[in-house]
C-alpha cells in the first residue's frame, strides 16, 4: 500500500467488503524497534461481515515472516506470522454484556469513520507478537564460558570454617 486507504468500520461489515494487498514492513514503523531488518512485504486481507448481533465485523488475516531479534541469543530469526483476527465494532454508548466480555474468541473495538487499514494491520501485528521473541533452541550468548566462571559463592564456601 503505497498511499492510506481508509474503510469505515461500520459500512464495510453492513456491505460485507473485501480488500486484500500488501503492506511494506518498512512502512510499519512502530515495528521498526522490535525488528532486525524491515525489508520485505506482508499479506493481508479484511472481510467484513455481520455478526449475530448485528455488528459490523472485520476478520483479518495477516501473512508473512518479520526478522526478529531473539531476546536469548540477540540474533535475528525469521517470525512466521500467521495473524487471524476478528474485530467486531461498537457504538460509543453501547454496553456489553459479561459474555461478551469473556469471549476470546473476537475483539471489540469502537466504530471508526475513516479506519486507516495499514494502522489497523500495524495494531494487531503489535499484539499478536511475543513478548520475548525467541528461537525454540538456541545457546545464551558466551554460555560455554560462563560454566567455566568460578561461582562467587564456592570462594565462601571454602572459607567456612576458618573462622579465627
């Protein structure tokens, strides 16, 4: 997306539009601090649907990889992104219920005029990433050095006992 496109929120579930195309991660630029190169491109897509409710509803799909820094080793590893989301909108004064509440199962979000896409695909790409991105195996940085430091607390050990 080279220029903003902007849906409101509330027509597009009532029309039930689509629009899919590609974001630049470049362009994403609260990602920027969390990646460790912002090349490359991700695939979305955005259909708008009713929900039982009656509400506006948006489920985004979100494709790709982004170069992560993994926070055990400090190297980069490729994130596969496989984002599924479902947004449901709701009036300003509109109460939910309880259940509505607990369900994990959809995200509920106030209705927006001019909802800017790339910053929604920014959003939720935001909240799906770990918190401390990591390899599923790899050693700490100087691991093998440090079992060979000597433990500050053996020098202790060996003075107990020589007490004068």
């Amino acid at each position: 997306m080279s220029r903003p496109v902007v849906i409101d929120s509330q027509e597009f579930g009532r029309e039930e539009g689509s629009l899919q195309g590609e974001v630049l991660v470049a362009t994403l630029t609260r990602l920027h601090d969390l990646l460790t190169d912002s090349s490359g491109s991700l695939s979305f897509r955005i259909d708008g649907r009713r929900g039982a409710s009656g509400r506006s509803q948006l489920l985004l799909t979100v494709d790709g990889s982004l170069a992560l820094c993994c926070q055990r080793c400090l190297e980069a590893y490729e994130y596969p992104l496989h984002l599924r989301s479902l947004l449901e909108f709701v009036g300003d004064e509109e109460d939910l219920t309880q259940d509505e509440l607990e369900d994990d199962a959809k995200d509920f979000l106030p209705h927006q005029n001019a909802l800017d896409v790339a910053v929604l695909v920014e959003d939720e790409i935001l909240l799906a990433l770990p918190t401390a991105p990591r390899h599923e195996n790899c050693a700490l940085p100087g691991g093998r050095m440090e079992a060979a430091r000597v433990s500050p607390f053996s020098v202790l050990a060996g003075l107990q006992g020589k007490v004068d």
